[in-house]
C-alpha cells in the first residue's frame, strides 16, 4: 500500500484527494491519500509520524508551506528562493521538499495555448505577462513566469508587497519585473500591453467581493489568455467576461490539476499525461 496524504488548517474542504486518487486509478494497485487537519503547532509532529509509518510523501497547504520549508533535509531552488513547500516526497527517512504551484501555472498556460507538445521552459518566453497580486500564490507564479522569460507586471493594492515581489525576483536572477498599483488606470494601461493575464487576488471567490469594474479587460489585445487562480466557483465573473470578450480563458482548477499532478510524479515516478489530468479535472470539477 503506497500512502500518502494532505496536511493543512483548515483541510475538510481539500479536493487533492479525489484528485490524486484519479490519477493513481489503474497505476498504482493500492494507493490511499487522506486529510490530516494540521496545524504550524502540530506540523512537526504530524511529519514525524508520517515518516515512522512508512509514508511515500504528502502536500501541504496553508498555513504550512513556509515551516515545511525549514523542516525539510533538501529543498529544490524553487522552494529555497520561495521559502515555500507544497510537496514532500520521504525516501530513507529523509524529506525532500518541493513547490509544484509555479510550473502548474506554466502547464495551465501550454494547455491553454494549445501548446501541449511544446517544451515548458519555453511557453512563456517573450511573453508579456500581467500578474494581479502579489501573495502566496502570486509569489509561485511569478517566479514561474520570470524565470520562464516572461516580461512581468505585478500590480496589488498593496504596491510596496508588489515591490518586494518584484526584488525577490530580482535576487533570484530575474531583473526587470515591473510593478504598480490596482487601479482602473493602472489595469487599463498595463492590459494594453499583455499577452497572459493571471489574477492572483481573492476578487470573485465565492463569499468574497469581485472587481470593481472589468473594462480592463477590453483594452487586452486580441488573442490574449487570461487565467484566473479563483476556482470557485469555476466560472468567475472575470472568465465569464473574458470569454465574451473572445479571449482565451482558463479556470485556477487547472493548476490544481497540474500541482497535483507535478506532486504525483515526485512520489510515483509517473507524472500523469495530459489525458490524465483532463479526467482528473472532469472528477474534482463538480
């Protein structure tokens, strides 16, 4: 039995494991993957019995991925610049850990692109990439995308955490990351020059406020991707405008399909195909 699971606060709400379940269906004979409400009190605790019962890996969420970081034996470059942890893999009692949510984005984008056969080094390449947000999860997207050789705009309401964004970046060997503020006129301006919208805010989350307005998303140029980290529900406002719009469009399920996938890869050694990963985002959809 190959076990493995997703530690976080709070947890009941998790769809990583139907989502993993799907992809261990026909390749691995006996696989279990189950919640465990943890806690940053806790979190030491919980990996040490994780590791003395035989376990193969597990995810972490929030509030976790940052003290996972400092908890683990080996980290990738990613997590290490990140400080962030979202999958650990357990070999010999040591943890190795590492931050799938970036290259998720990246995956999200080929699919979306129709670029599936295409190298992910190179999906974003020249790119003019427009990020909304500047938190956990904009962090692993924008790292992504800059290191990707994307030309990157971080805009947040908060512009000194964009600044700080932007020179995290720049230490990690990723110069020339502009940012602003989320204004109307700082939307509408930055729009005019994108090619791949991500938005990273809460905006349009269920039980959460949405844009003030989406005239920003008129000035985008035609044939422009926008992707929307919210998944529920699955079709935001944003999309759902985007769409009528024209422009191509990509629910934030995708990258947890692809997260899951990356992490899936990491424990088994099989990184599930993209046929794969479209059954598992037709389960954990509804």
């Amino acid at each position: 039995m190959m076990r493995c699971a997703v530690l976080g606060s709070p947890i009941a709400h998790s769809r990583s494991p139907r989502l993993q379940e799907e992809f261990a269906r026909g390749v691995i004979p006996e696989f279990s993957y189950i919640k465990i409400e943890t806690t940053c009190d806790t979190l030491h605790e919980t990996v040490g019995r994780l590791v003395s019962e035989g376990y193969s890996g597990f995810n972490c969420t929030m509030p976790l991925k940052t003290d996972m970081a400092g908890l683990c034996d080996e980290i990738t470059r990613e997590a290490e610049i990140l400080r962030s942890v979202n999958t650990v893999t357990i070999r010999g009692g040591r943890l190795y850990g590492d931050t799938t949510d970036g290259r998720g984005i990246l995956l999200t984008v080929r699919r979306a692109l129709g670029m599936v056969d295409s190298s992910l080094d190179t999906v974003v390449r020249g790119k003019r990439v427009l990020l909304l947000g500047a938190g956990g999860a904009a962090r692993s997207v924008a790292l992504s995308m800059a290191l990707g050789g994307a030309e990157l705009t971080v805009l947040n309401r908060t512009v000194e955490s964009a600044e700080k964004l932007c020179a995290m970046l720049s230490d990690a060997g990723a110069p020339g990351v502009s940012y602003g503020g989320l204004t109307l006129p700082e939307l509408r301006n930055a729009a005019e020059q994108t090619d791949i919208l991500v938005n990273c805010t809460a905006a349009g989350m269920t039980g959460k406020a949405g844009f003030e307005s989406l005239s920003f998303l008129e000035a985008l140029c035609p044939g422009s991707l926008v992707i929307d980290a919210v998944y529920e529900p699955l079709e935001t406002e944003l999309l759902k405008r985007a769409g009528e719009l024209g422009l191509k469009t990509a629910s934030g399920l995708w990258m947890l399909v692809y997260q899951g996938a990356l992490a899936f890869g990491n424990w088994t050694g099989n990184l599930p195909d993209e046929d794969a990963c479209m059954r598992a985002f037709d389960v954990i959809k509804g």
